[in-house]
C-alpha cells in the first residue's frame, strides 16, 4: 500500500482567469515517494470536494471545511486568506492521514488532486493533469519557487546517485552501479523537464508583469545555473565508470564512452587544466557550488554573489542613512532640551531675586 502523499498549503495567489471578478487560488504542493507537483484550487473547488465526499463516501470528513464568508473576501483581507489557507490545509491533512480509508479511495478526492488511478488511461489522464497544474503553477511568483526548490532536490539526487555509482564501481559492484546509474539518469530527466517548466513559467510571469525586472533577471540566472548544472550532471552520467582494477583494460578495450580520471575529476570536483585562481594566486578550493560548474558557470556565480553583496551593501547603506538621520533627530532634540534648561535657571534666577527682594521688605516691617 503505497504511502500518503505529504500535502501543505504553503501560499496563496489572486487570479483573475475566467472570471471577470478576482479570486483567490490555493497552491496545493503534494510530495509523492516519486514525485512532487502543484496543484491550484479556489473555495469553490473545496466546497465541491467536500459535497463529493459526502455522497461518495457517506460521511462527515474528519475535519470540518472552513466556512463562507458571504460579507468579506480573501482578496481584500490578508488576515482572512491566511486563516482560510491554515483551515483548507488542516481539511486536506485531516483526510490524508485518517486511519479511515473510505475518503481517500473516492474518485472525487483523487481527481481534485491529480492523483494517479489504478487503471492505465486513468493513470494517464491523471499524469496529463498532474503536468498542466505544474506548468500553470509555474505561471505564479511563489509556486515557481516551489518548483525551483523542487529542481534543486533532484539535482541534488543526481549527485548522491553518481557518487554512489562511482564508489560502487570502484568496489567492483556492477548491480549497485546499474542502479545508481539508472536512478541518476532519473532524477536528471525530471530536473530537464522542470526546467523547461521554469523557462515557460518565467515567460507568463514576464507577460503578466507580477514580479519586478530584477527579480525576473535573478530567476532567470537561477534556471540558467541550474541548466549548466545539470548538463554537467548529463555529460558525467553519460560517462562509465571505471574502477582501478579494470581501468587498464577498459583502455585496452577502446570504450570510449569510459571516463578518463582526468575527466572524472574534471566533472566531480569541478577542476580545470591549469586549476581555476583568483587574483593569481594559488587554485581556490572547491565547494559545493563551485564544484559541478564550468568556467562560465563560476564567472556567473560570482557575479550572482556580487550582485547579492551589493543588495546587502545597499541595505546597509540605508540602515547606516537611518541610524544618521536618528543621531541628527537626537542632537536636535538635546539642543532643544538644553534651551529649556537655560530658560528655566533664568526663570530661576529671576524668581530667586524677588524672593530676595521679598524678605528684604519683610524683614523692614
């Protein structure tokens, strides 16, 4: 019995599409052990949901769907999207993890989130549901970022994977290696396909106007590194390993799909002819950004990271201009007080002449 699928409601967008009046969309993220996706859904959608499982399963779900309001709106109110948003996830939980199977076995729970039947064409249909939610979430600011994130991991996948094939490969253990290889080969497919999601996404963003030029500059670069990054990943897949006991007569066998050591090196640790320096000095070492990119890759790092220590330098520019302007309010703020000091001990000196003069007459009468 395969596992619940993982399901958050990590952020919310407006949405105007179809409609000539706004609304609000949920973006649904669910986390399969084989894949993850996102799905968006409106109110309207889980109140039909919640109507389906009542007839199809017979029952109250486990946690109570969050109310209508008829006299407020989540477009207008932050505070009450975000408690609709907490209520809706809390709803999907409390039937995902119920020990009672009769919800999550309904075709109503499984079309509202794409999730695969056991028949084929059902099978199908759900796999061309499940690519058009990814490709319209990509189409919003913050599932785009959940779907980069997403991106990550399994490029991420991909180097434990080769990693493994080549420790596999150098303790002679070919099964192992077939099956790190194919597992690499995988996670490399499905971070080709998220990136092209990424690339479509970022041009509706680009037409739609929702995120600014420079964020839309950073995202690209983001999917630009995580481009090179996994062709790096491609060419080093591509390659077979060689352990040290049969390398020599892999040579002598002319394979030429069989990585050279140089090579390897090359791909794993990111080395170049000659070693990459700064300032002409000695090779800067390797981590783990660096280590999987080329000369390009890294000269496109630096500027990411140059770009982002000006971002922090403006932001520390603008909080040494406020701790001024602070220091300027404060002095002015003394000088006043000091004024009103001066004015009070010539108050004082004042009175005290009178009170003087007072005890002087006093005393002559």
């Amino acid at each position: 019995m395969a596992p619940p699928p993982e399901i958050a409601i990590p952020s919310t967008s407006i949405s105007d599409e179809g409609s000539g009046k706004p609304y609000t969309l949920y973006n649904i993220t669910l986390r399969l052990p084989l894949r993850s996706y996102v799905v968006q859904k409106r109110y309207s959608d889980f109140n039909n949901l919640h109507q389906a499982l009542l007839q199809q399963a017979g029952a109250e779900p486990p946690q109570p769907l969050p109310k209508k309001y008829w006299l407020k709106s989540t477009v207008t109110s932050p505070d009450l999207t975000r408690d609709r948003q907490v209520g809706l996830e809390r709803y999907l939980k409390a039937i995902a993890e119920a020990p009672e199977r009769q919800w999550r076995d309904t075709s109503a729970w499984r079309a509202f989130l794409n999730l695969p039947n056991s028949s084929t064409t059902n099978s199908a249909a759900s796999a061309g549901g499940r690519a058009a939610n990814v490709a319209s979430g990509a189409a919003d600011p913050a599932a785009w970022l959940e779907l980069h994130k997403e991106l990550k991991q399994h490029l991420h996948d991909a180097r434990i994977a080769l990693s493994k094939r080549d420790g596999a490969a150098d303790s002679g253990n070919m099964t192992a290696v077939a099956e790190a290889a194919a597992s690499a080969r995988k996670s490399i497919v499905r971070g080709g396909t998220l990136i092209v999601r990424l690339a479509e996404g970022l041009r509706k963003l680009q037409e739609s106007g929702r995120i600014g030029d420079g964020e839309l500059r950073r995202r690209r670069d983001l999917v630009s590194t995580a481009k090179m990054e996994r062709e790096g990943l491609d060419k080093l897949a591509n390659s077979m390993p060689t352990s040290a006991g049969n390398s020599s007569s892999s040579a002598r066998g002319g394979g030429s799909l069989a990585a050279s050591s140089p090579e390897k090196a090359k791909l794993l640790n990111g080395a170049r002819p000659g070693g990459r320096r700064l300032g002409g000095g000695a090779p800067a070492s390797e981590t783990d950004k660096t280590r999987e990119l080329d000369n390009q890759g890294v000269l496109l790092l630096q500027k990411q990271e140059m770009e982002t220590q000006d971002l922090q330098l403006d932001q520390l520019t603008a909080i040494i201009r406020r701790q001024k302007e602070m220091g300027l309010q404060i002095n002015e703020e003394v000088e006043r007080q000091t004024q009103m000091l001066d004015v009070l001990d010539e108050d004082e000196a004042r009175v005290r002449g009178k009170l003087g003069v007072a005890n002087k007459r006093i005393q002559k009468m």
